[in-house]
C-alpha cells in the first residue's frame, strides 16, 4: 500500500487508511486497532505522501525519510521509542537526517515520525521508495540475435 492511501488525522493518535470516499469527507481505518471513522472535510487531515521534512538546502519527502530510517534499521522497527527524551530524539534523528533543520524541525515532528514508521512497520506497509524501472535498458528481439 502507497502512502498516499495512509492520513493522519488531527486530534485522533496513529495513521489511518483511507477507505472510501464520501460526500462529506472521508471513511479510514485506523492501522492501530482496526476501527473505523468517519472524517468530515473540516478536519486537520494529511496524506503521508504530501508531507516533507525541512533540512538546510530542501525539503525532503517523508517517503525517503521513512527509508533512510529502514536502512539503518535493517527493516527492523526503531531502536528507539518515540517517547524517549529530546536530546536522544534528535540525536537518532541526526543519524538518519544529518541536515535536518533543527529550527524547523521539533521534537514532537521527530516523534511523530518515528511512531509513524514503527506502525506503519507493525502493517507491513514498508514500500517507501518506489524502485524506479531501468526504462532505458535496450531490449534485444529474437531477430537481432539471429543476426549475431
């Protein structure tokens, strides 16, 4: 599943799946406990795809922060909580996004991000980064090896 189909929903803890859509909003799933919601179009929603993470020269899409973290994590969930204090917060965080901008950029986003990964993790939703197809590669047909 895509992270365009995952929302995050203010004031309501966790991710959700966006189901269906309806007049008047929206239907999700929450990836916590199975529940479902209805959201009206009023409400604080973001689509995980549309967000980014600010670092010094640009913004960084959250996909590929979510895969810098499963890289040094070896596909594992965090090693560490997204409770844990600030200091070791953006400590971790640098590791992972060594130009973030710390200005910009709070501990309760640091939070969220690794609570976000580690349930996205728990969903097997792990396809962060797209594998991009080597377009250009040459196909040779059955004729053009008869010839060689």
């Amino acid at each position: 599943m895509a992270l365009d189909k995952i929302l995050s929903i203010g004031g309501k803890p966790g991710l959700y799946k966006l189901l269906t859509q309806t007049r008047g909003g929206f239907v999700g799933e929450s990836l916590l406990d199975g529940k479902r919601v209805t959201v009206g179009l009023r409400s604080n929603v973001s689509v995980l795809s549309e967000i980014a993470i600010y670092t010094l020269e640009e913004e960084v899409p959250l996909k590929e922060v979510f895969q810098k973290i499963k890289e040094k994590e070896g596909g594992e969930k965090t090693s560490i909580s997204h409770k844990a204090e600030k200091i070791e917060l953006e400590e971790y965080f640098f590791e992972v996004l060594p130009n973030y901008d710390e200005d910009r950029v709070y501990a309760s986003d640091i939070k969220k991000i690794i609570q976000w990964y580690n349930i996205l993790l728990d969903n097997n939703i792990t396809d962060f980064v797209e594998e991009e197809k080597d377009a250009e590669e040459p196909t040779v047909s059955a004729s053009e090896e008869e010839e060689e």
